[in-house]
C-alpha cells in the first residue's frame, strides 16, 4: 500500500508545482485515466474474489 501512497503523493506534488508555474500537465485527459483506474480496479478484483471465496 505505501507505494501507492507514495505515487499518489507525487503526483499531487507535481499537480501543485504545474498549477504554480502555470504548465499545462502532459497527462492524458480525465476520461483515459478512468478508464485506466477501471482496468487496474478489475485487475486486482480476480485475485481478491479468488482469495475470498477460497480457490
């Protein structure tokens, strides 16, 4: 879990810093990380269902 406090952390650092200096962020727009955030949400879903119903 720390890891991904960690990356969110800098990434809301670096979000900070881009909004300061008035740059524009690289990242892709709002809807291609949803759908990215979906995709890693039903990764981890298969392993977490398995382990709950014991296979």
């Amino acid at each position: 879990m720390k890891p991904y406090l960690v990356s969110l952390g800098a990434g809301v650092l670096i979000g900070v810093i881009y909004s300061v200096i008035k740059v524009r962020s690289p990242a892709p727009p709002l809807i291609a990380l949803i759908g990215l955030l979906g995709m890693l949400i039903g990764a981890l879903a298969v392993p977490t269902l398995k382990q709950l119903l014991g296979l």
